[in-house]
C-alpha cells in the first residue's frame, strides 16, 4: 500500500512539473525561438517556386550622386554624401518615361530629409503620373506621425504608402509581416498589389479568430526567395536613359530604393537594411538585405498569392503526436542506430516542410512537435539506457553463476578422471603381469593384447579430460604461460614422444616414421616450454595413430624455416574436408563424419594443442584432403643462434 502511494505521488509530482515547464515553455519567448530557428532552416533549405518576372528593382547606392551629380569636391569626407533629391528626382523622371506598369520609390527620411522644398517635386510628379507611389519611413518613430509628412505629401493620400519595416528579420518581417494596419497609410506591398487588381479580401481578419498581431493589424508569412532573383538595374544606368534598359522595363512593377550598407549610426542603419533569412542568429545587419529587396518579395508573395497559409490547429497536434510517438519506438533498436533515425528523420522532416513552402504554400509549425520529440527522446534515451544496465548485470550474474558451477563441474571432472586412472592403470599393471604375452598363443594372448589395448584408449582419453579439467580450473597449464620460455632440444622432445607409441608400432598397427631435413640437428634448438610441447605432439601423433588404418604410417618430418623449426605430423587417415579446417580446434568439436565420427574421442586433443601452442609463441596449421590423409604443422620460434 505504502508502494503504491509513493508511486501515485511520485506521477503527480511529475505531472506538475511537466504542466509548469509546458506552461513556461508556451508563454516566455523560447516557444517562438525555438519555431524562428526552424522557421529559417526550412527557408534556406526551400527551392524557389516564384515568378519574378514582372518585378525590377533599380538601385540606388552611395556612388549615384557622383555619377548624377559629379564628384564631391568637399575635402576630409570620410563617409559618402547624402543623395541630392535632384539625384533622385532625376532618376524618378527616367522611370516615369518607360512603359513601367507601376512606378514606387522608396524615400526614408534619413537619407531624403523631409522638409526638403524639392520634396514638393516629388509629390507633384505623383499627381501628374498615377503610376508613381511613394513609399515614406519612420511614421512609428517616437515624437513622428503622419502630421509631420511633407504638406505636399499629404495632398495624395492614395499614392502615399508605408515602406520601413522592423529591424530584426526571425519576428517581424517575414513570420508576420505586416501588408495592411487600419487607420494608418497602407503598407507599399498591400497598395502595389491592390493596384495590381488582386483580391485582398482574404486579409480581412475574421470576427473572433486568435491572432498573434492586434486586431487592426493584418500579416501575412512571406514564402521567402533569395533577393538576386529581383532583375536590378543601377539608378544612373536609367537615368542616362539608354534606350536598351528602358526597353527592359516595360510592363514591370519598379521598386526604387537604396541598396548602400550606411553603417553611420543606428537610424542609418535601419532605414535601409534589415536581416535575412540566411544570416545566423546574431549576425550584423550588414549581412543583411535591402528594405527594398524585403517590398520586392513581399510583392512577389501577395501578388502570385504565394505567402505561406498556416494549416489548421489538428494537423500541428497530429504531427506532434505521430513524431513522438516515432521517437519512442526507434528505441527498440541500439543507442546508435536510434541516434542515426532521430538526426535522419527530423533531417528528412525539414526537407518536406521545406518542399511544401515552395510547392504548397503551407506553413506547418514544428517548435510544439521538437519539444515532445526531444522530451520523448531523453525519455527513451534513459529508459534504453537503464534496460541495458540491467541486461548487462544480469549477464553478469548468470556468467558469474556459470563460472561457478563450471569451476565445481571440472573439479568434479578432475577428481573422476583422476581416480578412474588410477583404477585403469592398476588394472593394466595386472594384466601385465598376470600372464607372460611370450608364453600365451591363440585367442588368449589377442584377448589380452585386445584387453591390454584398451587400458591404453582408456589412459588416453583420462588424459586429455585432465589437461582441459586443470587448465580451464587455473591449474597447472595456465600457469605454464607465465614462465619464461626455455631453450629445448626440439628432436628430443619429438623422441620422447614417439616412444610412447612403440607398443603400437611393433604391433603392426601403425608405422612411425621421424624424418630429419639435412642440417637440422645442429639447428633444432627452439624457444619453448618441455613440457607443453611435448603435450602438443603428443596429441597431434595420438590423432595420427588413431585414424590411420591398420599397417598405415605416420610420418613425422622436422625441417627448418625463416626464424622458425617446423615439426610436420602427416597421416594416411580419411583426411578433414576445408569447411571443418577451423572448427575442429573449437572445443569439444568433432567432425560430423561417420568415417571418423565412429571412432573414439573427446574433442579436446587439437584444442588444447592450439592453446597451448598460443601460450609458447607457435602455430599450428593444417592441411588435408578428404581421401588423402591430414598434415598438421607445428611452427616452433628458432632460438636465437640455432
């Protein structure tokens, strides 16, 4: 009870506390950070789907009144000149005699100081001429208002429009930019559009609908395409009037602005650049973009009715739902792989909303869908995490419980093996010395040899149970690897060896020949431990005399090698088919053959032989053809001056 209640306290606590940080999360400013910054990877990933064609935009820069107007005499200037209005003027006259379909110049009162008398030009070639709109700044400063426009100004209200836009890029300009804000003058890409005959009727906000702007303020996300795309033609270029360029300007909405960087003071600054969608977070305005190329694109997005529609409220929770619920189940797989499908999945994601601003002009927020993603990702992150490290404990505990009852199983083997030894060779010494073999003929004297040879099988086979039980025990072969190798008489030890079967041979089973390249008596001194190497023969010349047919021959050849003595085993047996070459020194593993199946045996002979010609620094290597017998080669390291 006590459990349960601790449980129940413990979900209600963290309840809470996923209630407060979605609460934060969803009224502080990281929610629309978070949606900004992904806001702007999809923009810079997205291709362009626009039609430009019907746009242009002509450049002013800071050299266009050097050009217009000739050089600037003034000494010690360390910034270039304010343009002239008869510069700008100049360059509106040129523009007013294309077949332009609509003319707007951008004047900001930083650069085109308005109570400038030539200001009253301006206005009076806009009355003269429809086409011409004028785009003015700075009503929103503090102590401005549009009281305090030129008073020609004010005698075209219906050509008049607002042309500054706010500094920062992420929140203003293009996620919400502004086209229509009642009681004040239109904004320049809401009056071009409507001149332009198209339906703005969908910009009427609906009695009643949640908005993130003011109720008299109307915003449309921009489906942002990069500035270059705008045909630009520089201010003197139209003003020279060549007949080329105002051949090019024919049928064109013309938006004429200030392109210069004027990093003089903040004012200057913001009347002309703001940032764009490819700058990173923090970056200077001075990688930014024109005001102009910002009314250029957002021209371009009202008048193909290309600006971004936000989808409604249940896809944004589907998303949501369908994400996390993906980024829980990739745990079912590795940490890795997980990884890999969580940055490839969200990778393909912001791909497709990428595609679906260009092509679909649908904006799908992803901020609510990264929070629970990442939430679901932490989550299973440490719950796989935790299944690991009890995975991990629990193979331990088992290996550890194994190792233990594998440690009593080969105490056990090794007292078993140990005495029934000690039984066989009690019973072997009797029938040696029960009858003379010289004074018993016929059946008896083959029942004793049978009887005499079978003891032998029998301390064979003890023999090897030994050598595993003591060395998978820690005994005395594992510690053999600690002892620094000796300097041995390797034709010795292969002697000693081939003794232990003499009895075999002078029964006709099975010849043993030993076989001694030229010149290697004086060089068979090998590095290795006596007693391991004579176990490792042992068992190679034991395999050779059991599968070997009766009157066969074992043949045992020592020759030298670069750096190494080479002790070859070959026999006349059924030879081992390619396939088992590696799996017949795999412990316990005999070959599945019945031609070699039926004899007796326990597996561990070539097992411990590799082991043990590890432990010495050798080799063993085998090479055979079924029908054609086997060679086993024992590579021993050659002492140094042998």
């Amino acid at each position: 009870m006590r459990d349960k209640i601790a449980n129940a306290l413990l979900l209600a606590f963290a309840a809470v506390v996923g209630a407060l940080f979605l609460y934060v999360y969803n009224s502080s400013p990281l929610r629309d950070r978070v949606e900004s910054k992904l806001f702007d990877i999809r923009t810079r990933l997205a291709p362009t789907s626009i039609d430009t064609s019907d746009l242009g935009v002509i450049a002013i820069d800071d050299w266009t009144t050097t050009e217009l107007d000739g050089p600037d005499l003034e000494k010690n200037r360390t910034k270039p000149r304010n343009l002239s209005w008869r510069s700008l003027l100049r360059v509106v006259r040129a523009a007013l005699l294309t077949d332009a379909a609509h003319i707007a110049v951008l004047v900001p009162n930083q650069i085109f100081p308005y109570g400038d008398p030539q200001a009253e030009e301006l206005a009076a070639l806009a009355v003269r001429d429809r086409r011409l709109v004028i785009g003015v700044f700075d009503l929103s400063v503090k102590n401005q208002s549009p009281e305090l426009l030129p008073a020609a100004f004010k005698k075209i209200p219906d050509q008049l429009a607002k042309a500054d836009v706010t500094r920062y890029y992420r929140r203003e300009i293009v996620r919400d930019f502004v086209v229509k804000e009642e009681g004040e003058l239109p904004f320049l890409p809401y009056l071009l559009a409507a001149r332009k005959g198209v339906d703005l009727s969908f910009l009427a906000p609906e009695r009643g609908e949640a908005r993130r702007l003011p109720e008299d303020r109307t915003a449309v996300k921009l489906n942002y395409f990069h500035p270059s795309q705008l045909a630009t033609w520089k201010a003197e270029s139209l003003a020279v009037a060549q007949p080329a360029t105002l051949a090019e300007l024919k049928g064109k909405t013309l938006l004429i602005g200030y392109t210069s960087w004027r990093n003089w003071t903040s004012h200057d600054r913001e009347a002309t650049f703001v940032n764009s969608p490819w700058q990173m977070d923090g970056e200077d305005l001075a990688d930014g973009i024109p005001v102009v190329h910002v009314q250029g694109v957002a021209l371009a997005n009202l008048t193909q009715n290309k600006f971004l529609r936000d989808v409604p409220r249940p896809f944004d929770l589907f998303q949501t739902f369908i994400i996390t619920v993906a980024t829980l189940l990739i745990w079912k797989s590795s940490v890795g792989f997980a990884s890999f499908l969580f940055i490839g999945g969200w990778s393909l994601l912001l791909l497709l909303h990428a595609a679906a601003f260009a092509w679909l002009n649908r904006y799908l927020p992803l901020a609510d869908a990264a929070l629970f993603s990442s939430l679901a990702m932490t989550y299973g992150a440490l719950r796989r995490l935790g299944l690991e490290a009890r995975m991990r404990a629990e193979h331990e505990a088992i290996a550890k419980s194994e190792g233990e009852l594998a440690a009593i199983q080969e105490r056990f083997l090794d007292r078993f093996a140990e005495e029934l030894a000690a039984i066989n060779r009690r019973a072997r010494a009797a029938l040696e010395t029960s009858s003379a073999l010289k004074d018993l003929e016929g059946t008896p004297k083959d029942a004793l040899v049978r009887a005499l040879g079978s003891c032998e099988e029998l301390d064979d086979y003890l023999n090897g149970i030994q050598q595993f039980a003591k060395f998978a025990a820690g005994g005395t072969y594992q510690e053999k690897k600690r002892l620094p190798l000796a300097r041995i008489d390797s034709l010795a030890v292969v002697q000693k060896v081939v003794r232990q079967f003499e009895s075999r041979a002078s029964e006709g089973k099975v010849a043993i020949e030993v076989d001694v390249a030229d010149g290697v008596a004086n060089t068979a001194s090998a590095l290795a431990d006596p007693t391991l190497l004579s176990q490792i023969l042992y068992n190679l010349v034991s395999n050779a005399v059991k599968y070997s047919p009766v009157g066969g021959r074992v043949a045992i050849r020592v020759e030298p090698a670069p750096g190494r003595l080479l002790i070859r085993v070959a026999d006349q047996g059924p030879g081992i088919s390619p396939e088992f070459h590696e799996r017949i020194f795999e412990k316990f593993y005999r070959v599945k053959d019945d031609s070699v199946y039926k004899l007796k045996g326990h597996g561990l002979g070539l097992y411990l032989s590799k082991y043990f010609a590890d432990q010495i620094g050798a080799a063993i290597d085998l090479s055979s053809t079924p029908g054609k017998g086997a060679e086993f080669t024992l590579a021993l390291q050659k002492a140094k001056g042998a």
